[in-house]
C-alpha cells in the first residue's frame, strides 16, 4: 500500500511548533483560583494583582477585601527582603538610601562618576599628556605633569587637586606651564565640577553607612568594571554563546526535516546573529535589531534579487534566552523588533547581515510578520536551557521590584523600626496606583505578560526532540 504524501511544509512546521512541549507554560487564572493560606507573599501579589485587573477589564472595581489583601502581602515581602538572614540586599540597599542623606547623595554621585571621570581624564589629557610632556625639557614641572597624569590614572583625585594647585604656583618663564593657555586650563581644571563630584565621592565612601551600602550591593553581585564582574561577564557569554550554538543545532535539524518533505534543494535555511539594516524607515531606537537564530525559506523565483541571488522569506524568529525572567524583560523589546520589520517596504529586497554572510530578504515577507503580542506563536519562540521551576514564580521580578522600589513601600520599611511600628494601610497608595496610574499598567497585566512569554518558551531540548 503506497505511503501517505508527506504534508506540506508549512503545516509540516505549524505542526512541530504544535508538538514542541510547552514546561515553562503557567495556568490561566479564575475566581475559582485562589492561594493556599500558606501562600507565599509574591504568590499572593501576583493571584491578587490578576484578579483586579480581571475586575477592571469586567467594568467592576476591586473590593476593599483584595485591597486588604494585596496591603497585607506586600507587608510581608517587605518584612521578608528585610531579614538579615536569607533577605534581599538590594532591597536593603534601596532602604538605607531612602532613609540616610548620605547614602543618597553618595549613590546620586556614584551615578554620574563614569562621565565625570572621562570629563577630568580628558582635561587633564589636554595638558599633561606624555605627548605633550615631551615637550618640555626635564625639570620640576615636567616631573609635575607626569605626577598629575599618574594621579588622573589612579583616581587620586584629592592628589590631582593639589598638584593642579602646585602647576599653578610656578613662577612663570617662556614655555612654562604657567603661561597661558596651559595656566588657563589648569585653573578650569581645578574649578572643574567633576573634580568636586569626585572629590565628594572618595569622602563619602567611608561613612559608616555607605560602607553598608556598598557592603549589601556586593552581596547582590561583584561591582561594575571590577576583575570579578568582567569574568561573571565572559562565564554568561560563553554559556549564552553555547545556548545559541544549540538551538542553532534545533533549527538546522528543522530545515533539514523541511527540506527532506519538499524534495526540492534546500528551499529551507538557518542563519544567526541576523541584524535589521539602517535602511528600513522606522525607528530602530529600543527595539529589537539582532535576532539570535532565524528559519528562512527561499522565496519565489519572480522575487529573485537583481543580480540573480535568490531572496528569502523569514519563516521563524528564535531568540535564545537564560531565564524566564530575561525572556520576560525583553519581550517589549521583541515586540517593538516586530514592529520594525513590519515597516519594511513591500516592493524591497533588503541585505541582512547575519555569521553566514549577507542575506536577502523580501520586504513583502517582513511587513506581512505578526506584531500583535497575541499572534506569535507561528512566528517567535524563545528558547531557554534553564529547567522548569517545580513551583513557578507568579510575580515577575521586574514587577516586584516596581512594588518593593515604591515611595509608600520604602517609606513603610522604614516606619517598620519605628515605634507604633508601621501598619499595612500605609501601603494602600501602592493600591491606588496600581488600579489608576499608567506608570503601573505593566504591574497590572504582568500575569497575562508573564503567561505570554511562557507560552512562546521552549527547552532547547524539547525542540530538538519535536524535530
């Protein structure tokens, strides 16, 4: 008996993406859903948070029992991050700025030195540059610039101050580097407002409290630019590189399967690291413009490109990611990425360039790509190697960061050492907020968002096995 045709590619694909097992996927949630009394406090957010948006989406208003609810959960996790064994220290961290003036200003500082620290290393370049201590034949105030380039380096910035002060004080001689425009420079230095940032900063890093500061920021993770945060960096791009290789391997194993059911010579394609070209009108700031691994199909001979090189339609979008958390950061992102290609001309062939060398793609393909965050699952996956909570988290980190970052939230972790200690009504305008202001719209739908992004997720495993 002769075999059934092969179906047609396109169904072929629809059908593995059906297949491909969906762990991360979370549950819809009703009235009927409702947590345990044992519910942990993010649990009980994230199941309060869902059913006031439900209520809202009804044209009803959430009851005074969900605010009572939602004030009293977030009492908790507050009270949670706060312990001083097993809490979170970047919530800590958050609290001792609000409440300390110092470790405010220190972290209003902290923020601007890398811009201030270019702005002194460029004015101090201007002068005191080897190139231009060459210049000058040895003596005391060469030996002063060369003091004052090394103090720049080493961000000595109270020695730099003094040894601007020094330059100036030289008697002035022909060439000297007290004649203007040198002397002029130094004393624009020396009134430099970074200078005076920097200055402030070195003081305030041994305040007793900012040394907490730092202390709880370290226990999050090494500072920034420092040896062990540059090797954390390198450790994640190996790992994200070898994650994109294998899905990559996922994707190739698909084309070959599609290829294998049309019987035609490799209608079918991978390619990764494929970025957006400049010339599709649109804006390209904050959205996607490099995708991880892309599933191409070769269009029609009529749209082949000019020079006789066929062009290609995009069948599938991966991007590969390390956490349930990181998908849901970037998915605004993805979207605004769909959005971009959609602008692409229909009457254009436009050069991607992707590790495989350049490839043509049709315009026509790329505005027809669904951008509706609700049409995607044909068209995005993101892949992930991390494993399935046995429990899921319900709250997303972004949101719960939003909740415990909150005026009222720090205000009340700070009022929980005062005697009355503080009440959970103290968070009602969280609530309020919540329920009406636009700035939280993402805390509101963040169950529906989060249930979103699972749903496009796959093990990297799973859907090589569905292949």
């Amino acid at each position: 008996m002769d075999k059934p045709p092969p179906p047609p590619p396109h169904a072929l694909l629809d059908a593995t993406l059906r297949a491909v097992p969906r762990r991360y996927r979370l549950p819809k949630l009703d009235d009927a859903f409702s947590p345990a009394l044992d519910a942990g406090p993010a649990t009980t957010l994230a199941l309060v948070i869902e059913h006031a948006r439900a209520a809202l989406a009804r044209g009803e208003k959430p009851d005074a029992a969900l605010k009572d609810r939602f004030t009293g959960a977030l009492a908790r996790m507050v009270r949670e991050a706060l312990r001083a064994d097993g809490g979170d220290p970047v919530f800590q961290a958050m609290v001792l700025r609000h409440r300390a003036a110092p470790v405010r200003e220190y972290a209003s500082l902290s923020a601007r030195a890398d811009q201030d620290r270019r702005a002194i290393h460029a004015a101090v370049n201007a002068v005191a540059h080897p190139g231009k201590q060459q210049r000058l034949g040895p003596g005391p105030q060469r030996e002063s610039l060369a003091r004052l380039h090394t103090y720049a380096g080493a961000a000595a910035w109270n020695d730099l101050q003094e040894a601007v002060q020094r330059l100036l004080e030289m008697p002035r001689t022909p060439g000297s580097v007290s004649e203007a425009p040198i002397a002029r420079t130094l004393a624009q230095l020396l009134e430099h407002p970074a200078l005076a940032r920097l200055r402030r900063l070195d003081a305030l890093a041994s305040d007793p409290l900012v040394v907490e500061y730092r202390t709880l920021w370290e226990r999050y993770g090494p500072r920034s630019g420092s040896a062990s945060a540059i090797a954390q960096g390198l450790s994640a791009r190996h790992r994200g590189d070898a994650a994109e290789a294998l899905a990559a391997q996922a994707l190739q194993a698909l084309a070959q399967r599609l290829n294998a059911a049309v019987g035609a010579p490799s209608p079918y394609r991978v390619v990764t690291s494929m970025c957006v070209p400049a010339a599709i009108p649109a804006a390209h700031q904050h959205a996607k413009s490099e995708w991880d691994v892309v599933l191409l199909r070769q269009a029609a001979a009529a749209s082949d490109t000019a020079s006789g090189t066929p062009a290609w339609d995009v069948c599938l979008l991966v991007e590969v990611k390390a956490s349930v958390d990181a998908a849901t950061t970037d998915f605004p992102r993805l979207l605004r990425g769909l959005r971009l290609l959609a602008h692409a001309d229909k009457d254009t062939v436009y050069p991607f360039a992707t590790r495989q060398g350049t490839v043509p793609l049709r315009g026509a393909a790329l505005c027809a790509l669904p951008s509706a965050s609700t049409a995607l699952s044909r068209t995005v996956l993101y892949c992930c190697d991390a494993p399935a909570e046995p429990t899921p988290r319900l709250l997303g980190a972004a949101s719960r960061m939003q909740l415990l970052s909150a005026t009222p939230t720090l205000d009340f972790a700070v009022a929980l050492t005062a005697t009355p200690p503080a009440d959970a009504r103290a968070l009602e305008p969280v609530w309020h907020a919540l329920l009406e202001a636009p700035g939280w719209r993402a805390v509101l739908n963040q169950y529906a968002l989060l249930r979103q992004v699972r749903e496009l997720m796959v093990h990297t495993d799973d859907l090589l096995a569905a292949v």
